[in-house]
C-alpha cells in the first residue's frame, strides 16, 4: 500500500512525504515517520522512483550529459545548444535544493513529523498551487516545437536557483515537490506542459541522490528484516510512479495544476478539522 | 586587475577552500573540528558526511564557475 501511494503521489503536486504522515494516522496504523523501517521504505520507493524517471527520460539525459560535457570542453554556454543550457539550469536548481536538502532535512522532519502539520502544510500546498496558476505571467497557451528550448529561453539562471531551492521545502510533509517546481516554472512563465517536463528533470538527481545518500541505512543492520517487504513497496511504487508520470506528461499538456489544488486544499482542511476533533 | 579577473580568482580559492573543508568534514570527527566551522561538537565522534557533501558541490560549483569565466573570448564574438 505504502508503495503504491509512493510512486503516485511523489509525482504528483500532492505531496508524497505529506500523504505518508497523514494515511497511516487516518488509517490508525503504527507507523512513524522517523522510524527506521519506515525510512528504510522510503529510500527503497525513492530510488525506485528516480530510476523509473530516469529510465522515462533516459533520451533526454543522454542528450543534457551531452550537452553538459560539450559546453565544458568548450568553456561556453553556446545560445544554440539548448541541451548544454537546460543541463546547466537543472545544476543550478539542484545545488540550492541538495545543500537545503543535507542542511535542514533532519531538522525540518523533526519539527513538523505530526499528522496535524502535515494537514495544515497540505493546504498550503493547495494555495501555492492556486497561487501559481493565478500569478502566471502570461496565459497559457498551446506551444509546437521542442519543448527543452522553450525551457531554456524562458528559464534563467536566477529563476532556475530559486525554483531549485524551493524544492527544499518540500522536506516539511504536506508541500510537494513536484508542485513547488511546477509552480516557479509557471511564475518564471512556463506553460503547465513545460513546466511538469522541468519539474520532473529536476526532481531526478534530487530523489536519486537523497535516495543513493541513505543507500547504507537499506542494505545495513537498519534493512535487517524489511528489505522483503521494501523490495515489494519499490516494485509497486516504481508501477505507479512510470503510470503517474505518463499520465502527468499527458494530462499537462492541456489541463492545470487547478485539480490538484483544488483536491490538497480540501483533503488538507477536512484532515486538519479531524485531528483538532 | 580588471572585475572579471578578481572574480575568476575569488572563485577559484572559495572553491578550493571549500572542497578541503569537504574533505575535514569527511576525515574529521566532529569533536576534533576547529570550533569555527559549524558542526564542531565537543566529544562528539559523529562525521558530518552531509555537510562535506554541501561543501563540496558548492566548491564545485564556484570551480566551474570560474572555469567558464576565464575563458576567452569566442570567435564568433571576436568577429562581431
């Protein structure tokens, strides 16, 4: 069940780590977030998850690794090699997210790991959503060519930093990640389609790398016992997480981030009315 | 030295700094850190391998930094 919900709700603007704290409470189960086998499980669905949007976007990787490498041997960010500039944009929005990320990950996670904060910071989510579709610079509107050159016209190094480290954020359960990026990729002016492919580029290292840093915790004494059950939960959530992104890539191509606004003010608000019951 | 330059070279030593303190934060306790850098707990034998990651992307990023600005000019720029 846990890897299920995942690999679903990681990709979409729901907050994955929000809906983790929040079900098990509403479902009465004993699980806490800090617990050992309940990490254990995470790193197993997150690595699961980065391979699967790795593998979704494997093309696309070679091209930007390219495109990285060719722009270092020739010491310059040519203005035509869209791969080389889009490489470098999700560099600069992964910096600021990994060093947020390794600094305050603990901290955050202890402070807000109640199933009564996570509801009230899945509202916020909602209203960051709405917010984000309501300060879009411009309005949407169908785009043709190739989408990773629209994304390194419009994006530029500061707003790429700033979408980046928002995703740190996401760290306190109930804000996505997922949202958070869409969300500055449609502020900076990006379409909903757009803005869910930067999204998704830019979630890759981040889940794969805090994935790879807890790698130890899974095959040490920590996995003792749960490995079984986690290699379960990796396997359904790598299931949900290649449909969610699928359908995700589809659905933006002419809906909004609205529903999913709509869906975490609501489950936030009724989820914060029954714990204060 | 012109704005460019200095910034080359503040670059290239901020970068450098911060991959060694990368490195003592991977060989060094926290205990035996200088109580200037943060992380320095007294007695405490706890690595800080998180935060000589972060030192070590931002030395990175602060080294390709510079190696993009000290290049010279393009030819397309030299022709325009």
């Amino acid at each position: 069940m846990l890897g299920l919900l995942q690999g679903f709700s990681e990709l979409f603007p729901i907050s994955s780590l929000g809906h983790s704290v929040i079900l098990p409470r509403l479902l009465g189960w004993d699980i806490h977030q800090n617990d050992s086998y309940f990490i254990t499980f995470l790193v197993a669905t997150h690595l699961a998850t980065a391979l699967v949007l790795l593998g979704f976007f494997w093309r696309d990787w070679v091209r930007i690794v390219r495109g990285l490498g060719r722009s270092l041997r020739e010491r310059e960010i040519a203005p035509e090699d869209t791969d080389a500039k889009l490489g470098w944009l999700l560099v600069v929005g992964t910096i600021p997210a990994g060093i947020l990320g390794l600094l305050l990950e603990h901290k955050l996670r202890s402070v807000f790991a109640s199933a009564q904060s996570a509801a009230f910071f899945l509202m916020i989510n909602g209203l960051i959503l709405f917010a984000a579709e309501a300060l879009r610079r411009r309005a949407p509107q169908p785009e043709h060519g190739d989408p990773d050159a629209r994304i390194a016209r419009r994006v530029g190094w500061r707003e790429a930093a700033a979408v980046g480290a928002a995703q740190a954020t996401a760290l306190v359960p109930g804000i996505s990640r997922s949202g958070v990026t869409m969300a500055g990729g449609l502020v900076v002016g990006l379409s909903n389609e757009d803005a869910a492919r930067f999204a998704f580029l830019l979630a890759t290292p981040i889940i794969g790398a805090a994935a790879a840093l807890k790698l130890p915790e899974l095959f040490g004494s920590q996995g003792n016992g749960v490995r079984g059950p986690a290699l379960v939960a990796a396997v359904c959530s790598a299931v949900t997480a290649y449909l969610s992104v699928r359908f995700l890539m589809r659905f933006f191509e002419t809906n909004r981030l609205t529903p999913f606004a709509a869906y975490c003010l609501a489950a936030g608000l009724a989820c914060t009315l029954y714990f204060a019951t | 030295m012109d704005r460019g330059r200095l910034l080359v070279w503040l670059a290239v030593i901020v970068g450098i700094a911060l991959i060694v303190l990368a490195v003592v934060y991977w060989v060094e306790p926290a205990k035996s850190l200088p109580s200037w850098i943060p992380g320095h707990e007294a007695g405490s034998n706890h690595h800080h391998v998180k935060h000589g990651i972060a030192a070590f992307l931002l030395g990175a990023a602060c080294l390709v930094f510079a190696w993009f600005r000290s290049a010279g000019p393009r030819p397309r720029q030299l022709a325009s």
